[in-house]
C-alpha cells in the first residue's frame, strides 16, 4: 500500500512584538499580545521585561 502525505505549505515568518527579559542569564520571552499585564515581569526569573521584536510563525 502506499500512504502520501500532503505537502504541507511552508509558514512564513512575521515580525511579533514580544516582552524579553532584561536579565542576560535568562532567555524568557513571551508574546505581548499573549500578556496580560502592561508591564510584565518575567515568570521565571521576576526581572523586568522590555519590548523587542522576533521573527515568530503567527497564531491562528
């Protein structure tokens, strides 16, 4: 028997804005409009987070 998989279209990349910490031993982010606070702070380390940009696949 022969199974095809489908070809699955390849996702292009779009700038997000995301919150990044400011700590440089810690590489948490999070996306802003996934946030729920103004002004986060980070879940892992409770530093503070500042806007930055990435090239992230978008949410449907």
């Amino acid at each position: 028997m022969y199974y095809s998989r489908k070809q699955e279209e390849p996702v292009e990349d779009v700038e997000t804005s995301i919150w990044t910490c400011t700590k440089d031993d810690c590489i948490c982010w999070m996306r802003e409009n996934l946030s729920f606070d103004e002004i986060p702070v980070c879940p892992i380390c409770s530093s503070s987070m500042v806007k930055d940009s990435k090239m992230l696949p978008p949410i449907a």
